[in-house]
C-alpha cells in the first residue's frame, strides 16, 4: 500500500514467515511462505541539501549510513538512478515494528517499503520486475545469496509457494490457518546459517542431501494440506520440517525449547521459522482461541515477543504478560 501527497508520500509493506522449505529453498527446492502482520512504513518528504534517514538504529545523512545498513543505502542510490533523480533533496523516515535478526524479513521490507515509497513520492508506476531488481540489491548486502523469498513474500497478499526459477504461485486456503509467533530474544544469523548448511553439504553432502530432499517432500505435501485446509496434516508436516532443520544443524537449544513448549500446549505442529540459530518459532493451532494460549505459554517460557494472528484477517494480536 502507498500513499501520496504533493510533498510526501510514504510506502508501506508487512513481514513474512517461511511455513516450510527454508534453507532447502536455497538449493532450488520449493518452500512455502506467508504474510505475518507486523508492517514497515517508509515516509519520503521534500528537503533541502543531502538526503537525511531517519531509524530506530540510525539516523542522519545517507552516505554516512554505517556499514551495516550498506544494503539499503545501494539499493536508494539504485532507486533514484531508476528514477532518474539525484541524490539529495530528500529525508526517508523509516517506522518499523519488526524485530531485526527475527527471521521475519526485515531487510527485505524495509527495502520493499523505501522502494514504494520513493517511485509513489515521484509519481512513477513501479513493476513487481523493478521493485524484485531493486529489493535484491539490500537482500545481498543482508544475506550474500538470498534465494528472493523474503522478498516475494513480504509483497503478496496471500501465501505463496515459491521457488526459484519459477512463477510465484499464491496458494489460498480452504480454511484459515491460526499461528502463534514467538521470538527467542536472540538475533538470528541467516548468512551464517546458510553458510553452515553449505559447509556440512561439502563434509557430508549425502546426509544434507537426504534432508534438503526430505523438506522438498514436506514442502509438497504441505501444499496440498494448506490448498484443502487440513491443518491437523499440516502441524504434523511442520515437525517433521523440524526435525530435518535439526538435522542441518539450523536449530538450536532455545529454538528447540520454544517449540516444545508451544507442542506441550496443544500446538498442531511448531518448528523455527527463518534461517535459524535464534530468531523466532511458529505454532500452528487449530483456532485463534487455542494461538493465544500458546502465545501466552511461550511468553511464560522466556520470548522476548509473542504474537498471534489468523491468516483471514490483517490484525496480530499480543498475548495478556
């Protein structure tokens, strides 16, 4: 969604979670994702002089952006050179509610975000081709080799399967889906996790291979599960998925803790979501009476956040502390 005025306008997009088939997505295989309510607004206004940014972890002039936000300093210098205008003349204002390191996509939503924001401040029809060119430039920065799931995801309405190569399939539901979210506390380490998966495929790739193969089968099924709403098949999916990210070596202790506590209180199914080793679990429940129960046990548990949605609304509720 944009907004527009004369002076300002402002792009807004929402976070992601990987339901099945992370890290195997990486290696060609297909992986499902969907839209987690949590949204990132990007406002551009008119200004004088360099172009000021404005975060919860930086603000002042662009080119002084530290290292670690280089990837979304290339990808407005690449957006501005798209659109032709130069590079000044601006403050980008960035409000988000998505933890950083969480797993949930924030690189790529703070990109999507700025991207909207800069094509709607300069009246320019932007293309889901351009917004991927540009979005994939902070994406790089952020993760090395990213398979373009974040991105496709935090831009679609609907869950998708996605896979690269190709087409981006929306998959709509039968029925619902209702998922409790819990953060762990501790950043997650996608390059790093990504990086640790290749090294054990070089060491042992027969192993990795059986499980990265594993998870494409999951993936499949899983499809089909969500295609004719049955959520009983598709929790049982997300714990096998689980066991094969522990295999990879993805998972960690409090991941596995987390998850244990959302099964142990009826969840459907649970598994970390996202590249792993930290960052945040998913539960599927089997209504939205049964996600806040395990959004609040999670909370009791040690996550530092937990949220709970339905996938037919665009509201995330906070369990009571």
């Amino acid at each position: 969604m944009n907004k527009v005025s004369a002076k300002s306008a402002e792009g807004e997009t929402h976070s992601k979670l990987i339901l099945v088939g992370e890290h195997a997505v990486v290696y060609g295989k297909p992986a499902i994702a969907l839209p987690f309510p949590l949204k990132v607004k990007a406002l551009i206004k008119e200004s004088f002089g360099i172009i000021k940014f404005k975060s919860a972890i930086y603000t002042g002039p662009l080119e002084k952006m530290p290292g670690r936000m280089k990837g979304i300093l290339e990808c407005i210098k690449e957006t501005l050179n798209t659109l032709d205008k130069p590079l000044e003349g601006l403050s980008i204002e960035i409000e988000s509610a998505i933890p950083l390191g969480s797993g949930l996509g924030s690189s790529a939503a703070v990109a999507t975000a700025v991207v909207r924001g800069l094509f709607s401040f300069f009246h320019q029809k932007l293309s889901q081709k351009e917004l991927f060119y540009l979005v994939q430039i902070a994406e790089e920065y952020a993760h090395g080799k990213p398979s373009g799931i974040d991105m496709a995801a935090v831009s679609s309405r609907h869950p998708i399967l996605f896979q690269k190569g190709k087409d981006i399939t929306p998959l709509i539901s039968e029925a619902p889906l209702f998922i409790a979210v819990a953060h762990t506390g501790r950043i997650g380490d996608t390059r790093r996790a990504v990086e640790n998966v290749r090294k054990n495929y070089l060491k042992d790739g027969e192993k990795v291979k059986k499980s990265l193969d594993k998870i494409e089968e999951i993936t499949d099924m899983a499809e089909k599960a969500l295609l004719n709403g049955d959520i009983n098949l598709l929790g049982k999916l997300l714990n096998d998925n689980q066991q094969e990210l522990i295999a990879l070596g993805v998972s960690d202790n409090g991941l596995n803790a987390l998850i244990d506590t959302a099964r142990s209180q009826g969840a459907l199914g649970a598994k970390l979501t996202g590249g792993g080793l930290g960052g945040c679990i998913i539960a599927l429940a089997d209504n939205l009476e049964k996600a806040k129960v395990i959004s609040k046990a999670l909370m009791k548990a040690g996550a530092l956040e937990s949220w709970y949605f339905s996938t037919c609304q665009d509201t995330l509720y906070f369990p009571e502390r």
